[in-house]
C-alpha cells in the first residue's frame, strides 16, 4: 500500500467531486442515473458471460442483445400502463364520483364537480389557466426524457469503447487511469445498491397485489401495474399509487377505502424502514446513516438522489478503505516539518 497520495489520484477525487456537483447544480440526476443502470447492465452481463468461458466479441454482442430486450420491455411497460391507464381511469372516475356526491350530501360537503364530464371541462379550464406552468412541466418532462435517452447513450458508447489502459506518459493519461478508477469503483457500489433496492421494489409490489386480490378490488390489473411503475418515484410515485387504489376502493365501499389505505400507509412505513434497514445492510452502513443519506440525496438531486445517495455512501466507505491513514497523518505533519526547517 502506498504511503501517500499521488497528484493524479487526488486530482481524481476533485474530480469526481466536481462532477457530483455539476449533476446536483444543473439537474442532471437522470441522465446520470440512466447511465448507470444501462452500464450497469451491459458489464454485468458481459462479466458474467465472460466468467462462463464466453469469447469476449460473443460476450459483448449477447451484453447489446441483454440490454436492448430490458430497455424494449421497460419501454413496453410504460406504453402499457399508459394505454391501460387512459382506458380504466375515465371508468373508475365515472363510478366513484357518484358515490362521492352522496357522501358529500350525507355529510354535508361540496364538490366541484358531479361527474366525469364536469371534471374533464374543470381540468382544461385549469390548464388554461396555468398555461405557462403547464408548459413548464411539459418542458421539464421532455428534458428528463432526453436526459435518460442521452444517459442510455453514453453509456452504450462507453461499453464499446477499448478498455486498454492508456500509456502513462503524461498527466492526462495518469489522470484519465485514476478516474476511470473512481467511476468503475462507483458503479461496483451502484450495483450492489441496486440489487437491496430491486428486491424491496419487488416485495412491495407483490405484498400490493396480493392485498388487492385478496380483498376484492376492482382494477386489480391496472392497480397492480400502477403500483409497479410508481414504485420507482421513491416520494410522489407512492402519494400517486396510494390515491388511485383508494379510490378504487371506494367505488366498493368506503370501508374497504379506509382500510385499504391503511394498509398502504403501513407497508409503505415498513418499506421505508426496511429499505434503510437492506440496502444499509448490502452496503455495510449503518441505518441512520442510510436515512441521512437518503434525505440529503432528495433534497439535492431529488428523486435520483434518493436511488444514488446510498451508492455514493458505498462508494466513500470504500474509498477511504482504500487510503491508509499513516498517508493522511504523514501529509498532515508535512507543513508542520517544513515550517520548523525554514524556522
């Protein structure tokens, strides 16, 4: 082990840490996050591949083929829940807002409005309303969107890029070699964050799904589909998924409404501890340190943050493993020593 830090790997770490807050400054969170999961996939399933006696060239080309059938599925997914959503909603609406008037009447409430028409013409005289911030969300989609294609890119272009280590021959190129260090290291902590975090999403899912079946929901299909793509917004998909099962709830039974809310709210509490409690047990952190980690990385980067915050924890463990500390004490004494010399 090294007594002490090269220029280049220090270089590095500035770096590194710059980058970081380029992604947190300019909003840059999903296409950073795109670019990992889509990298992500493409080395683990070379390495594997590789692992099993695999030609390299074979590996790659099946790595591409892994990558594109996911990415085509997610798409699909989305499509769907769109499609399904477009149909099923206009339904739903049409059979609670009726038993919501006569809850509004039995408990004396108002509402804006007392069916699916009304409710359609109030919306587009809300848009009209907020043109301006309408266009705004519209405009913040279409960046994420082409954030995450970019980040998608990139990271297929990084793939198929020669992995040769450039000759060390000048500052550049140690420099290039040390930061390569940095993200490889960072994506190996990527991964394993993502596997604790795969598993929860799939947890809660499934404990979603059988609630709805068991209980008698209507809309099982598209709630369960709901639940799924919602999932993967930590904060608002929750908010959303929970408010459009209640109300399908309610088209049965204000009981049944109630209850199921209830249950949401409870395995979503659980979920959120038990999120702490398994991602910070694959990264070897502790859980408060996950929670801290989890609501530093909302408020900084939003939703991506919450997915990269515990990545990035991994990620500081293992670097500062890396570095010994008789390096740190013996660069800190330094001044000290040339200070008493040129006294």
């Amino acid at each position: 082990m090294p007594q002490s830090l090269s220029g280049p790997r220090k270089a590095s770490y500035a770096l590194f840490i710059l980058v970081l807050v380029g992604v947190a400054r300019y909003e840059l969170g999903p296409c950073l996050l795109s670019g990992l999961v889509s990298y992500m996939i493409l080395d683990l399933t070379e390495r594997r591949l590789r692992a099993r006696g695999s030609r390299p060239l074979a590996a790659r080309g099946v790595a591409l083929a892994v990558f594109a059938i996911m990415a085509a599925g997610l798409a699909w997914v989305f499509v769907e829940f769109l499609r399904v959503g477009l149909a099923r909603l206009p339904v739903l609406l049409d059979t609670v807002l009726p038993r919501l008037t006569a809850l509004s009447e039995q408990y004396g409430l108002a509402l804006p409005v007392d069916n699916a028409r009304e409710l359609r013409d109030l919306i587009v005289a809300s848009v009209k309303e907020n043109a301006a911030s309408v266009g705004k969300t519209s405009g913040l989609l279409t960046r994420g969107f082409f954030q995450i294609v970019a980040g998608m890119f990139a990271a297929v272009m990084r793939f198929l890029s020669p992995s040769g280590a450039p000759g060390q021959t000048s500052l550049f190129d140690s420099l290039c070699v040390e930061f390569s260090a940095r993200v490889a290291l960072f994506v190996r902590s990527f991964e394993r964050v993502v596997g604790a975090q795969v598993t929860i999403s799939v947890a809660n899912t499934f404990l979603t799904a059988s609630f709805l079946h068991v209980m008698g929901f209507p809309f099982r299909s598209f709630l369960t589909l709901t639940t799924f793509v919602c999932g993967m917004l930590p904060i608002v998909g929750n908010v959303i998924s929970n408010t459009i099962i209640v109300t399908a709830g309610l088209t049965v039974s204000v009981q049944l409404a109630m209850f199921g809310l209830a249950y949401l709210v409870l395995i979503h509490k659980v979920e959120y501890v038990l999120n702490s409690r398994i991602v910070g047990g694959s990264i070897d952190i502790p859980m408060w340190m996950t929670l801290l980690g989890l609501v530093v990385g909302e408020a900084a980067m939003g939703v991506p943050g919450v997915l990269l915050a515990p990545a990035l924890l991994h990620y500081a463990r293992e670097e500062l493993r890396a570095i010994p500390a008789a390096s740190m004490a013996s660069e800190a004494a330094l001044p000290r020593d040339n200070a008493r010399s040129a006294a």
